[in-house]
C-alpha cells in the first residue's frame, strides 16, 4: 500500500501502459482517475479498480482544465499527475509526414504536458508537494528512423521533465520520466507499420532481455518515482526498455 490515502490522475488510462498504471496504483491505494479521450475505455477501467472515468483531450486547454476541476471536486487535492496520453505517426522518411501528423503528435505527446502543469502544478506547490512522472520513450535516446518527429517529441518530453523538475523542487513537488521501449499496447501497431512475426522479430531482436515492454513493467517504475520510497530522485529518466539504449 505504497500510495494508501494518495491521489492519482492518470491519462490515457483506458489502455495500455496507462491502464496498467492505473490498475497498479489502485492497488497500493491510491484514488484514482482514469481519464482517456474513449470514454467506454476509462468507465471500463475505472469500474475495475474504483476509479474516477474522465474523458478528456489532454490537447484541448478547455478538456485539461474541466479535468482538473473534477479531481479537485471529488478530492480536494491532486497528489500524483501521469503524463501517459501519447500518439505516434506512421512509419514515414520525416519529410513525407503531413503538417496536420506533425501538429497532432506534438499537441498530444509535449504540449498536454504544459496544459496538464498550468493547471495542476500550482495547487501541488499550494500544498508544497506533489509527483509527476511523464512517459516518454526511449525513441527520445535512441531513435529509430522513419518516426521522426514522434521521436523528437520524446526528447523533449523528456528535456520538459528535468526542466520542471530543477525548477520544481524548491515547492516540494518531484518531476520524473520514464522511457519504455516498444510494448504489446495499441500503439504497437503503428510504431511497426503493420504487424508482423516477421516485423515483430527483427524489432524484438534489438532488445538485449528479448521481448516488448509490458505495462507491468511501465506501472512498477510508475510506482517508486510516485512514491514516497523516491522522495529523493528528481530529474531522472529512466530506461525501463531491456537493454535497448546501451
């Protein structure tokens, strides 16, 4: 019960690595909200562990904010952010990715982090504590070609977090990312193009522990950088990706 009496929002928790967080969360004892732009997906999820449903377009300034106002409503407080939603474009050489792929990817994957920190951010420093922890990629340290500007949203994912965190600490409030590599989510599919054993493999095959990410392995790292255990870890960027970044 590593977050018994905590609070938790958690986005694109209708699936996937975020579903797996949420999941994890309620179960060390957090109050959580499951929010994802499919609402049959957060009620699903959140009539599993307890939970908050919350649909919301983490890109939408209007959508982040109603967000917020209902956690605070029902809680009073907002104790943990999980910075999950994310999208990706299809495999493509970067010059072949249209304006309106690039426009999304990035409203989705950077810019919901500054929505979701303008609105949250000050009552975590009103209470003069608080945990974000942005899942980024490992597509930020190592990128793969052909998703370019997907990992170039990554790396600044990843910047944005040790950014907030140096500037964050002094209010009590720790910031941290973590990196998967590719897992058995919905967005698999599009990382490889289409799927395959065959494109499975050879992806696979770069991976040293030799298979995808779980979100078990997501929600466990989740977990410590949401917890009191890492009360002294801020800025941090964590591979949980096999060996894929030596």
């Amino acid at each position: 019960m590593r977050l018994e009496g905590k609070t938790a929002i958690v986005t694109g928790a209708g699936s996937g690595f975020g579903a797996g967080i949420a999941r994890r969360f309620a179960a060390e004892g957090a109050k959580v909200m499951v929010v994802d732009l499919n609402g049959d997906a957060a009620e699903s999820v959140a009539a599993e562990i307890g939970g908050i449903a919350q649909i919301t377009d983490v890109s939408s300034s209007e959508s982040v904010r109603e967000m917020a106002r209902a956690a605070l409503d029902a809680w009073g407080r907002i104790d943990i952010l999980v910075n999950n939603a994310g999208i990706t474009h299809l495999p493509k050489p970067l010059e072949t990715v249209t304006e309106e792929e690039f426009d999304r990817v990035l409203a989705v994957n950077a810019k919901s982090v500054y929505l979701t920190a303008r609105e949250i951010v000050p009552h975590m420093k009103d209470a003069g504590a608080g945990a974000i922890v942005n899942i980024a990629s490992t597509a930020g340290v190592s990128p793969r070609p052909n998703l370019n500007w997907y990992n170039a949203s990554k790396g600044w994912m990843i910047t944005a977090t040790k950014a907030m965190a140096v500037e964050l600490a002094p209010f009590g409030i720790r910031v941290n990312a973590v990196n998967p590599v590719a897992g058995e989510t919905p967005l698999l599919k599009s990382f490889m193009g289409e799927d395959t054993p065959e494109i499975r493999a050879k992806f696979i095959s770069t991976i040293p522990i030799g298979r995808f990410s779980t979100p078990e392995d997501i929600a466990n790292a989740t977990l410590y950088f949401a917890s009191d255990e890492a009360s002294m870890v801020t800025g941090v960027a964590m591979e949980v990706d096999g060996g894929r970044c030596i």
